[in-house]
C-alpha cells in the first residue's frame, strides 16, 4: 500500500525496494506495538496547533478532542488515503524534500484543520461529528491548496522573533533562522510570535502577539512563496 507511489516513481522494483526501506527506516515506530512514533507525532501537532490557535484547541479539548486522536490515519500512513494517487506523488514528493522546515507533514494537518475549523466551531460539532467529519475530508482536499498554506505557516514561524524552544525543536529551527544578529539591541526586528495563524479564511496570517491597538499587526506570506517546488 505505502511501496505502490515508490513503484510507480522508480519504475524498478529493485531501486523502489530500497526507497521503500529508508522510508521505513523514518516511519518504522508508526507501526511498533508501543506506537511511540504516532504518539510523538500528536504531541508534536498539539503543540503546533496550540501555538496558531489556542482558541480552536480549547474547543476540540471541550470536545474531548484534545488529543488530535481524529489526525491519527493522517499521520500513520502520511495521508495515502486522503489524497488521490497523483495528488500523493505529489505531496510525498514536497514532504520528502524536507522544504522548508523539518516535520513539513504537521504543519499540513495544522492547515487542514484550520481549513476545517469554521464548520466544526459553527456547528457545534462534538466528539463523534469532529471524528465523522474528519474522515469525510479523504478526497475532498484540494493539495495545491494545502501545500501552500502549510508553506505559508513554516515561512511566518521562521521570522516570528521568539518562538518557544518546543516549536524550533519541532520543526528544525535553528536562532539564526528566527531571530537576527541585532535582535537583543532592536526590539523591532523580526516578527512576533502568533496569536493566531488564520484570522480569516485568507491565506493563513499571524496576529502579533504585542499589538497596543484594536487592529492586530499582521505579517503575509509573500505572494511568491505560495507555491512549494520540490527540489
């Protein structure tokens, strides 16, 4: 199931077998009895998640959701079956350039579920509609869509000037990524961490955190950078 896009791709079962080992080597404790792989995983998107909108969060933990338990396919098979085929070459193809940030796949959950977030807020949705809801998604996500802004989140958290350790830990980011070299004499350089990354059903935005008035400052994406281009 997970070797079929590597056979396509490599068109030799040899040099596809051998793909599909280092795969494995990175995706191996999705599977083990412990899950320990799987485990870290919804950890590491809660922190994310939680980071770009606490309010969202505090909701799906109302909603005894808290745990993220609903991403769980996502993630344990890298979204196979929420993808068409070749929308597969294709997000395999950008996850595996590990472009721009490390740990790209959790910030692609965090976009989905931003995506999705009016609706399950809206409607009330508890428990079992969020689950419901969640897998209804599989064939209905538009990838293009997606890829963009989850590239666009990884592009605002790298100029964000103070993100929690947890986060650069997460998704591979070094000081000299968030901050600058006049960071500690220039409070105004670089951006705030988020409040919240997608205020409007816009490509996502993050809210300073440290705004005096009623109008949050607000940092874009580039228009340039919506597109991810696998190296």
């Amino acid at each position: 199931y997970l070797l079929s896009p590597l056979l396509y791709v490599m068109e030799n079962e040899v040099d596809a077998f051998w793909c599909f080992a280092s795969y494995m080597d990175q995706m191996h404790q999705n599977f083990e009895e412990q899950m320990q792989g799987m485990k870290t995983q919804l950890i590491q998107l809660s922190t994310l998640l939680r980071l770009l909108d606490s309010g969202f969060c505090s909701y799906l933990e109302s909603q005894d959701s808290g745990y993220l338990y609903f991403c769980f396919r996502w993630l344990l098979i890298r979204f196979k079956r929420e993808f068409s085929f070749l929308d597969i070459l294709r997000l395999w193809e950008v996850m595996w350039t590990e472009l721009p940030c490390k740990n790209f796949h959790l910030l692609l959950c965090c976009a989905i579920l931003e995506s999705e977030k009016q609706q399950i807020m809206a409607k009330h949705y508890g428990f079992n509609e969020i689950l419901k809801h969640i897998n209804e998604l599989s064939m209905k996500i538009d990838v293009e869509d997606i890829l963009c802004k989850a590239e666009a989140i990884s592009l605002q958290m790298a100029q964000c000037k103070e993100l929690p350790q947890a986060v650069c830990e997460i998704l591979g980011l070094q000081d000299s990524e968030i901050t600058t070299p006049d960071s500690d004499t220039d409070e105004n350089v670089g951006s705030p961490c988020p409040v919240s990354a997608f205020p409007s059903s816009t490509l996502p935005i993050l809210a300073a955190s440290e705004a005096k008035d009623d109008s949050p400052t607000q940092t874009l994406a580039s228009p340039n950078a919506c597109r991810l281009t696998p190296a």
